[in-house]
C-alpha cells in the first residue's frame, strides 16, 4: 500500500481541481464512476463523497468481484512517512502518511498501528551486528534465527506504520452508507 491510494486520490483531487472547488456548486447532477473497489478505486470514491453533496453527486463504485479482493486484500499494508524522500513525490508521502493516521481514527480501524520496520536480507552473522548496534538493538524481534544478514532500519515507528488493506477498504465502504 505504501501510501499510494491515498496519493492517486490527492493526485486525482489536484488534477480535476476539487481541492479548491466545490463539485456540488452547479445545480446539474454529477455522475461519476469510479473503477477498481481496492485500496486506490475506495480512497478516490470515499474522498469525493466526503467533497460533494450526495442531494447533486451521485458515486458509483465498479468491481468485478469483491471489495479489496485482490491486491488490497491481501497486503501488508506498510506505510512510511520517508519512503519518497528525495523524489518528486515526497511531499505526497508526507501527507499520505498523515491522512492514513488520521483516517484510521475516524474510520475506527482497529489494525492501525506505529511501528519500527526492518530489513532483513539472507545471510549469517546479521543478528551479531544488529545486536551491537544501540539503534538496531531494541528492534531486534524474537523470533529472528541467526541465519541472516544485513539487518537495517527502515523506519523506527514515528515514520512508519501499518494497517489491514482490507478493514481500510470496508471502513470507507461503511463510512459512506452512513
């Protein structure tokens, strides 16, 4: 996930203009289509339901099988505030991390969590060296044998986190039959 529906979504508000403009200030209905019931296709239909006035707007959401029956369903669901750093969308992952935060408040996602993520590559003596470093060291899960490698830091919990694809998917889908 790493962010990117909540990116395409903040793209899309940017390019059509919503973000500084009204959908419902014409007195025609707007329909509009939104295609894919992942991750992507449910931020974009979400955050334009939360922008329009449902009375002149009408959203449909198109997918083939289920609701975050695919890709979403069944990812990981990182995210990080620093993954973009130095490209030209860092300032996106910035703000997605953000809005993940916030939106997993208000949409009771109970699988949000903050949490240090590391990089674990094959190898042996990678524990050894982990372990002797003050940063690493209190990361070091348990459960890691000692038949690994270079062990990094990807992020240490205030710049990284984690959710369920799929309850963030059927929160935003409940949310709107509200």
């Amino acid at each position: 996930m790493g962010g990117s529906s909540v990116i395409n979504a903040l793209i899309l508000f940017f390019v059509l203009g919503i973000h500084n403009s009204n959908m419902s200030t014409t007195s025609a209905m707007k329909n509009v289509v939104v295609v894919g019931g992942g991750i992507q296709g449910t931020s974009v239909a979400y955050h334009l339901a939360q922008r329009t006035t449902p009375s002149k707007t009408n959203i449909v959401l198109l997918e083939s099988e289920q609701p975050a029956s695919a890709a979403s369903g069944k990812g990981g669901g990182f995210q990080a505030r620093s993954w973009g750093d130095g490209s030209p969308t860092q300032r996106l992952h910035e703000v997605a991390f953000d809005m993940y935060a916030d939106l997993a408040q208000e949409l009771q996602c109970q699988s949000y969590r903050k949490l240090p993520v590391l990089s674990v590559s094959p190898g042996y003596d990678g524990i050894k060296l982990a372990q002797k470093n003050k940063a690493l060291s209190p990361l070091m899960p348990s459960w890691l044998d000692g038949k690994v490698g270079r062990i990094s830091a990807l992020g240490y919990g205030d710049d990284t986190a984690q959710i369920t694809p799929k309850e963030f998917v059927h929160a935003m889908l409940e949310k709107q039959k509200d």
